[in-house]
C-alpha cells in the first residue's frame, strides 16, 4: 500500500517495521536513494506516506509515524535485499529455531528463491526468509 506513494516520490521503499508499545507505537518506514536521505526527503516521504494512511486506516491503534534511512546497520526484508547483500555480514533473529539457533551473526553466502544461506563459522545455516523475525547488516568499519 505504501511502495506505489513512495516510489512516485522517487524513492526505494526499503522495508516497513511496526513496533507494539501500547500508545508509543511506532511505524517505522525505511526509504533510500542513490544520492543518499536527507531529513527534507523523509519529510517529503512521511507527508506522502501519512496521506496515505489516513484514507486507508490499516492501523486501529494508535502509533507514530517515522520515516528513516536504512542507516550502516541496515535492516533487511526480503530475499532482493538478501542476495543485494551477499558477501556482507548480518545479525540475525528468528521466528524458530534452525540447527538450534535462534540469533546468530553469520556472512550472507548465497539466496536461492526464498532461501538464504549464511555461514556462521564453520557450520552453513540455510534459513527461509519467511522464518526471519529481524536482520540487520553488521556495519564493517574496515
């Protein structure tokens, strides 16, 4: 619902995060761009994106609305950004268990379909993206 609003401001939606905190709700949307986010674009995209979700009223809680870069660490959400990212470090948590892990710290090594291949040391995690409650890529300072 929200990709068609930010797209048309020319960006990329990232991803969208709702954190549950009773009346300190928050819904997170992650926006990029080539040439980087400024604080103007996502005012620009927070006008846009809360246009939205007044006519649509997805949310019946109430919530805050922010609008962010995905930042150094940042967060992915599907298996595009997985195989974007391979190569790279990332934390990640999940929905259930995968060879006794539930979080882990592992290099993106390869994404077939909806799957994810980490490796975590010496052992190969293969992970569906459906299982991952939350990934992040570790910022390399290197």
């Amino acid at each position: 619902m929200l990709a068609p609003a930010v797209e048309a401001l020319d960006y990329e939606l990232v991803g969208v995060e709702f954190i549950r905190a009773g009346k300190h709700s928050t819904l997170r949307v992650y926006i990029d761009h080539a040439e980087g986010i400024s604080v103007d674009d996502c005012a620009r995209v927070s006008h846009q994106v809360s246009a939205v979700l007044d006519v649509e009223d997805p949310i019946n809680t109430e919530y805050n609305l922010e609008v962010s870069s995905p930042g150094m660490d940042r967060p992915l959400f599907n298996a595009a950004q997985y195989a974007q990212f391979a190569g790279e470090k990332a934390q990640v948590a999940l929905n259930v268990p995968v060879s006794g892990k539930r979080k882990f710290t592992g290099v993106i090594s390869q994404v077939a379909g909806d799957v994810v291949t980490f490796e975590v040391g010496e052992e190969t995690l293969e992970v569906d993206v459906a299982t991952i409650k939350k990934a992040n890529i570790v910022p390399n300072f290197d």
